[in-house]
C-alpha cells in the first residue's frame, strides 16, 4: 500500500498547530520528510511514528500510593 504525502499546512491542520510548527519539525531533522523540487512532503507513516513517539503513557493510579498524615 502507498503511502501518502502530505503538505506542510495539511500536517499542521492534523496536529491542531500552525505551519510553523511542522516546519520546525523539518528544519530541526525531527520528522522524515521528502523535498520534490522545492516542495516539501511528509509521508503519513512518519508522521504518525512522530505521534507515537511522542505519546506519554498514564503511571495509573497513584491514589493508593499517596497517604494522608493523620
């Protein structure tokens, strides 16, 4: 299966930030991205690889380790 490619302004709208952001993303080498001529595309796998590894996983309760002075 093909992977799609998508703009600047279209991983920007899926992320909820602006253009810059994913911009920064590409000038930082943070994010694989493909440059055709002068435009620049993100394949979607590296994007959600992007979103995965920066996804933080809850610890869990810690109601239950947490005591109250008495």
């Amino acid at each position: 299966m093909a992977d799609r490619y998508l703009t600047v302004a279209q991983v920007a709208e899926l992320l909820g930030t602006t253009g810059r952001f994913p911009r920064r993303l590409i000038a930082e080498r943070r994010i694989v991205f493909v440059k055709v001529g002068r435009h620049v595309r993100i394949p979607e796998s590296a994007l959600n690889a992007f979103i995965d590894a920066n996804t933080g996983q809850p610890i869990g309760d810690r109601r239950s380790s947490l005591r109250r002075a008495a």
